[in-house]
C-alpha cells in the first residue's frame, strides 16, 4: 500500500495534461480529420501523412473517463469524452493503411511501434467502454492485428515484442475463433527467446531499464489476464535483474542504459507486488518520485501518452494487499551480458556500464552526487564531436577497481536538411512504399548502431577508496591536440536516436565540466587526464 495523498499524486500528473491531449485532438465532428490526435497535420498541415502513433491518446482519456478514484476527475463518466474516444478510434481506421499498418514518421513507413501502441490503446479503451459490436471498427482491428502478428521489424526491440503479445490477447478476447491466440503463443515464445539469462531483455542489443520496466508491465498485465502462460519465472527474472538499478532517491536507468531512457512505467510492479517480493520492494521506492512530483518531463507530444495511461493504470492497480517486500541488492554486482556495472551500500550507489565507456551514475546519502557520460571533444576542422559512450568497450572487472578502454567515436548529429527530406520522401514513395524495413534497417544503423571510429583512444578508471570512488580518465589522441576545440565532461550527454531519451530532469542542471586548461601546453603524445573523487556520506 502506499502513503496518503498516492491517488492524488497520481492525478497531478495526469489531469494536467488532458486538456493537452484535447488541444491536439480535431473535435470538430463534421471534419474529416476529426478524431485526429496529431495537430501539426490537421491543424498546423505542416506534414502530409497522420502521425498513427497519435492515436494512443484515446487511452488515457478511457481511463480517466472511467475511474471514479481519480480525485477531483472532471471528466468521469462524461459523454462528450466518450464520444471524442470513439472519434479518435475510428480516425485510427480511418487513417490506416489497407493491410492495417500505420505510419510514424515517415509515409509508407509502416511502424511496428506506432501500429502496436495504437492498437493497445485502441483495443483496449473499447474494453473499458464495453464498446459494442461495430463492423468499421472491428475490421479495422483485425486487420492491424492480422498485420502486426505476422510482421517482422528489424532490430529487436521487447518492449515492442511485448506490446504486440497484449495486442493479440486483447485482440482474441474480442474476436474469439479468429487464429489470434496461436499468434499470441508464437510471439510470446519469441519474446521470452530474447530474455538473457541475467534477466533483461533485448533493446537493441543491451539492457535498457526504462524499456524493461514497460516490457515487465506488459508481461505482469498478461500473466495476470492469462495465468495459464506461466509467466512468473521469467517476470520474476527480470524484475530481480531491474531491482538492482533502483537508485537511492527512486529514480531508475539514464544515459547508462543501452537506449539512454529515464522513462520509467510502474504499473507491472504494482500488479506483480501480490506475489513478488521484490517487485513489492521496486514499487514502494519508485513510486517515491512519482508522489514527491520530481519525474522526468515526460510531456512531448510523442511520448506523454505512455506515460499518461501507465500512472491511470497504476493507480487502477494498486495492491491493497502486497506480500512483504525484500530488501533491494546490495554489494557489487557484474553483469557481463550487458556490461553493467552496480556497487550498492546503503544510500550509496555507484552504477556504470562498461561497454559505454563507463558511463556512470554516483549517488551518495540517497541523493545523485554526480551523473558522468563521458570525456567528450569537439575537432575545429569540421566540427565532428568525439565521445566514449557508444557502445564497444572493453572491460576488465576486479575486487574494488573497475576498467573500460577503447577507440572513441563519433557521435550521431545527422539532421534533416530540405534536400535530404526530399530525397527521404522520394525513396519512401517508391522504394520504401514496397520495401519499408529495408528503409528502416538502413535508419537505425545512421542513427542508431553504426558507429565510426574516431582518432582518439581512451582508459577509464574506477577505483574504490575507504571514503567512496575515485575515477581516472585517460585520453590519447593519434593527430595531436591542435584540432580540438573543446573538450570536457557532460553529465546528461547521448548520441543515439532514442524517442524516448534527452527527457529533462532537474539533475541535469549541472555545468559542463570544461578540459580545455588541460590541453594548455601539452604535447601532441602527451594523454590528456583528469580525475574525480566521489565521496559516501
């Protein structure tokens, strides 16, 4: 159970925002984008295609059009909300493709992750409005259904794995006898294929907190639908896994995760709290943020949703009979799968991940003392920037020292020019209207797992002492230090395109740390260092 004033914290999170998500919806009945949540189409007609993933907002307005314990909830049991949910669920037929797919942000794009949001929304909000029988509706939803369980996308993505299996259990239940049980079961068993034996599960190749923390959610709503599945070993796995990243303060993941997220989802927990120990001890200090009002500002058009029906969710969910919870990890822990790095004792937390160049979060008396991503530099030639934290590094662990090393590499700062938008929109129409994940996998290696090779090599560090950790940077450069302009430490930097990272947080109104000084004489084979001491309170 939680303290007094948990629902209320709840609803300052969220009625704040519906009329947002009212603003961005056409309410305008006799339009024919009405029921389109994305305003820049409809209403600014800055671009030519509908955002499908916009239409995830008709959940959280189910939500708080149904839940009576949302305190001084306006919009209870109101016809007009109703009325715009439906609205907003038949622009989402109406918007689709003809095989039932969506685009998110390009045309002929066909996103995996917006089609499955969406339709988790959708079907789930004609759940909460016992929403009868309606023939362009249902087709609709079979349709995407259809489409999502026999797509493949590229990468591996769980949390997107996990949204398609709630998908087609929602999906059966409302269409009983059409296949989409079978379907369930095979992307399912797919799902749990990804799990590593240290209990996370695959985002792009590493462990992302933020992430897991949605895929958990999903699984615990689909063990408690279906508990036939079986469910509890692999949940209990990661959950187990996820407890040991629970900062002090309630906070959990950052730039150190694999997708540099600090979104955070706690209803699985709060389901899972009946039977799991520790998900009981994960939802009591997680939810610590959410009551005291300091999360993350979720509050970005493309991502606000989630958020917005996870807390209505974890509020419709609180266990008001938990089993006792177990006491968070503690000591050193390793885990060489996803290079993380955690050192708790008490408040104290020391959390790194290695094979980002040892990116790293310090906390000391329970508050952040120092968030860390790594020595960055700048070249003056051509303005390329350098960084340690994109993945690759090798890591040597040992009793109280801790070291990573490797090639830095530069970051990914590629924008859209009016030329490159163009020649975007022309392969996407011809190209990519046919073959949209070949489009795709050529994106995320750009933007996401490529990576080239900067001239410079660098050593990080980590050393316990009696009073806390001591971090030792080394960098070398191959061409001397004449080309660089700027070099320095930031606390909150990432080079890769995450939707749902570079969230601000009030920690991260701490300065640059500059090294420039440091280069002041320096000879072209001398290494830059620097040091920092952390000390425990």
């Amino acid at each position: 159970m939680h303290p007094e004033g948990f629902a209320e914290s709840i609803g300052a999170l969220v009625l704040p925002e519906i009329p947002k998500i009212l603003t961005l919806l056409d309410r305008t009945a006799v339009s024919p984008t009405y029921g389109c949540f994305d305003r820049t189409y409809w209403h600014y007609r800055m671009i030519d295609f509908p955002c499908g993933m916009s239409q995830e907002f008709v959940l959280p307005l189910a939500l708080v059009w149904s839940m009576q314990q949302l305190p001084e909830n306006p919009y209870y049991a109101s016809a007009e909300i109703r009325e715009l949910i439906v609205a907003g669920m038949r622009f989402a037929a109406r918007s689709s493709h003809p095989d039932g797919s969506c685009d998110d942000y390009y045309p002929f794009e066909r996103a995996a992750g917006a089609a499955a949001f969406s339709l988790f929304a959708i079907l789930r909000s004609a759940e909460i409005l016992a929403l009868p029988p309606e023939p362009e509706l249902d087709n609709f939803m079979m349709r995407r259904a259809r489409w999502l369980a026999e797509h493949v996308e590229s990468g591996r993505l769980s949390n997107h794995e996990a949204l398609i299996v709630a998908c087609l259990e929602s999906a059966e239940r409302r269409f009983p006898g059409q296949g989409f049980d079978a379907f369930m079961h095979q992307r399912l068993k797919r799902l749990l294929s990804w799990q590593d034996t240290e209990g996370w599960f695959d985002e792009y190749g590493g462990a992302d907190l933020g992430y897991l923390s949605l895929t958990i959610g999903l699984l615990a709503d689909l063990d408690r639908r279906r508990p036939d599945l079986a469910l509890r070993q692999p949940l209990a796995t990661a959950i187990n896994f996820l407890a040991h990243f629970v900062h002090p303060d309630g906070t959990v993941g950052g730039e150190y995760s694999s997708r540099s997220t600090l979104n955070f989802f706690p209803f699985g927990f709060e389901i899972a709290a009946s039977w799991s120990p520790m998900a009981q001890a994960i939802s009591q200090q997680v939810m610590r943020p959410l009551v005291e009002q300091r999360t993350p500002c979720y509050s970005d058009d493309r991502i606000i949703g989630h958020h917005l029906w996870a807390w209505l969710l974890t509020l419709q969910n609180n266990c008001l009979d938990p089993c006792d919870a177990a006491p968070l990890p503690s000591g050193e822990k390793w885990f060489p799968a996803c290079q993380l790095f955690v050192d708790r004792q008490g408040e104290n937390m020391m959390v790194a991940a290695l094979g980002r160049g040892g990116v790293y979060k310090y906390f000391s008396g329970g508050q952040l003392a120092v968030s860390d991503t790594g020595v960055t530099l700048r070249r003056k030639s051509d303005g390329k920037t350098a960084v340690t934290h994109l993945g690759g590094a090798a890591a040597i662990v040992a009793e109280g020292s801790v070291v990573t090393s490797g090639p830095m590499t530069f970051a990914k700062s590629a924008l859209l020019t009016p030329f490159k938008n163009v020649i975007l929109r022309l392969l996407m129409i011809s190209l990519g209207r046919f073959f949209p994940d070949l489009v795709r996998r050529s994106l995320q290696k750009l933007l996401v797992t490529g990576k080239n090779e900067a001239p410079f090599r660098f050593e990080r560090r980590f050393e316990r002492s009696k009073s806390g950790w001591t971090v030792h940077d080394t960098i070398a450069s191959d061409a001397g230090w004449s080309d660089v302009g700027l070099v320095g430490i930031s606390g909150h930097q990432t080079s890769i395109t995450t939707i749902m990272a570079r969230v601000y947080q009030k920690d991260q109104l701490a300065p640059f740390i500059s090294l420039n000084d440091a280069l002041a004489g320096l000879g072209p084979n001398n290494p830059l260092t620097f040091e920092r001491r952390m000390d425990a309170k």
